[in-house]
C-alpha cells in the first residue's frame, strides 16, 4: 500500500469528523466528541514527531470514531496500530503489558504517551490474525440455522464453542486490582458513558428506577479486579491455533462479571442469555450470576440510549426499545431476561413513564 502523507491523513481525518459531528447531531448524545476529534487533528504532526515519525500506511479507524487509528511501521520497521485520542486516557498500555507480563495473550504495546492534549499508544499490528466477530460469524454461517445447542463443538454449537473460549480467556484476564494500581475504575467510566444516555431515554418516555446509580456502587463493593472493560468480540482476535488475543482494553478495574454480561449481550439471542450466563459462571466459578445478570442491565442502558437515536445495531436492544414492535409474549420475554435481571442486586434498568398524550403506560410496558 502507499504510504500516506499528513495532508492524507488529515483528509481522512476531516472526513471522519464530519462523520462525527452528523452522529451528534442524529443522537443528541456524546457532544465533547467533535472537539476531541479535532484536537487529533490538531495533535497528529506533534504525534507522529514523538513517535520518529513512522510510515502511515493506511486508516483503521471506524467512519465515526472521535479517535483516529492507523496502520503504521514503526523507524525500526516493526508493523503496528497507531491510535490516537483527543483526550487524556490512560490504563491501556499498562493492562496490556500487566497481562502479558502474566502470560495473558494480549497485544504487546511498543509506545505510548502523551502529547499536548492528545494521549496515543502504538501495539504490534497481529498479522495472521482474524477479528474474533468475523470469526464467529463466519462459524456461524457454516453452521447454518439449525446449529443452535446441538453439542459442545463449533460445528455442533458455534456460539456456545466461542463464548467458552472467550470465558476462559477473560478468567485468565481478571488479574488483581492491584497490578495496575492507576487504573481508572468502570464506575467513573460508566457515570460519563451513561450520563448522555439516561437522558436520552428519558427524552422518550423511559425513566431510570430509583437507586439506579447507586447499584453501579454496589457492583464496585464486591469482588473488583482488572478488566477488559470493553469486552465485545470486535476487541478480541484468534490466531492461526485459534487462540484469543485481547486488544484495545478499557484499561480500568471493575467486577469481572461486567466483562461476561458485556459479550454476552453483544452476541446472544435472548433466549439463550440464562444458558450463556450459567456457562461463563461453570468457567470461572467465582463468577456470580447475579452480578451478571445486574451488570447486563447496566450496559444495555447504555446502548439502549444509541438506539432509541437511531437504528438499533443489536436485537436485543430494538426489542428492549421498541417494545411497539413485539406481541406480549416476546416482550415478557425481554423483560425477563434482559429488563427484569436479579432483583437481588437491582430492578428493571428503567420503567415507562410515558405522556399523557402517547399511549397508556400499560400498554407500553415492556
């Protein structure tokens, strides 16, 4: 590939902030993002000077990413991923060294820093290497529509097959908190993540329950340890022996369950959630259902917030959302497995608190 010069990139990077902004303006949601991807813009030449300046081979980043990301090879030659934000974020490059310092199989971090307002990290680019999602995807296709918990293996059950290598490798992952004693925590994450969010749902008619945020307190008073933070598929990649290697960590400390009930609700068809929460506690049996199941509700807050702005990416969450669109039975259903969750640890994410001028409350409810 040809290489690109700054005036590429910072066409690229144009175009990816006109992206952004067009998402703000569709969500009404995450409006400090604009100014972050313009301060990249701003700190890419400082960037590329810290770091010697690399080759730029092409961009990685998604369409409407507030971070920019690119393949790059390093002075020295080594191939890597270049990501940069326009805000001070820390605890990635730590995580990841703290795991592979611990035999954890994640990306190796080869630099990272800060520079004016900017905060990058370069790991090694992990040649023959798949995105687990495509991987799974692609498991699932050749198994067809009947392969939905025939057996253990891929060919039998390819969704099961994957979550249980995921499991394991996320159990290898939740080192003591203390390894990365910097480490910011997922409440101070979520607080920001869902502050947006709560009010957007609300803006149509959901409002969160009482003791809402105090629950996020009492997931923190349990068992806490590092985490992935952002554990979907899309930050997990398997090598040629079809081992998982973790990449792009939150960087921050937290129950280990949230990581579980993250996957979990990114990949799993709602009448399967129960079956995957019992096999990632079977994995790792320190695991506790129920905070799984509460910290399933609090994600799905979280998305519930992009989908209400626009087309849901996730099933779960147009059901969660839309509950017009169901017959009773599949939205008793939602409720009880992605809205109802544990009352041991917390109530439904959020009730309808509808209008007087939309329709009865009972007819709305989830």
């Amino acid at each position: 590939l040809k290489a690109m010069d700054l005036s590429a990139m910072d066409a690229a990077l144009q175009e990816q902030a006109a992206n952004v902004a067009e998402r703000v303006r569709r969500t009404r949601m995450d409006f400090h993002h604009p100014a972050e991807i313009a301060r990249v813009r701003q700190g890419m030449a400082d960037v590329l000077e810290e770091l010697g300046e690399p080759t730029v081979i092409t961009s990685f980043a998604n369409p409407d990413s507030k971070r920019a990301t690119f393949l790059v090879e390093m002075p020295d030659g080594t191939p890597g991923v270049l990501k940069v934000a326009g805000a001070t974020e820390t605890g990635e490059a730590e995580v990841l060294q703290a795991w592979r310092d611990h035999g954890v199989a994640a990306a190796e971090p080869l630099a990272y820093g800060h520079v004016g307002s900017c905060t990058y990290i370069v790991t090694r680019f992990q040649e023959d290497t798949m995105s687990l999602a495509r991987v799974l995807q692609d498991r699932m296709a050749a198994a067809g529509p009947t392969a939905t918990g025939g057996g253990p293996t891929v060919a039998e059950d390819p969704l099961r097959a994957t979550l249980e290598d995921v499991f394991v490798a996320l159990r290898r992952a939740h080192l003591p908190a203390s390894t990365v004693p910097n480490a910011e925590t997922l409440n101070d994450r979520l607080e920001i993540h869902l502050n947006g969010r709560v009010d957007r749902l609300e803006e149509h008619g959901f409002a969160l329950p009482p003791g809402f945020h105090e629950t996020l307190d009492t997931l923190m008073t349990g068992r806490v340890t590092l985490i992935h933070g952002d554990s979907w598929v899309g930050n997990m990649v398997t090598d040629d022996a079809g081992g998982i290697i973790l990449i792009d960590p939150a960087g921050c400390v937290g129950p280990p369950e949230y990581d579980s009930a993250q996957v979990i609700a990114q990949v799993t068809p709602q009448d399967r959630i129960p079956e995957m929460i019992r096999l990632a506690c079977n994995v790792d049996p320190s695991l506790d259902s129920a905070r799984i199941e509460a910290c399933l509700g609090v994600y799905l807050v979280g998305h519930a917030g992009y989908a209400r702005a626009s087309e849901p990416a996730l099933n779960d969450i147009h059901e969660l959302t839309g509950p017009e669109r169901m017959d009773a039975a599949r939205s008793a259903l939602a409720t009880r497995r992605l809205l109802g969750l544990s009352a041991r640890l917390m109530s439904r994410p959020f009730q309808v608190t509808a209008p007087a001028t939309e329709r009865p409350v009972a007819e709305r409810t989830l």
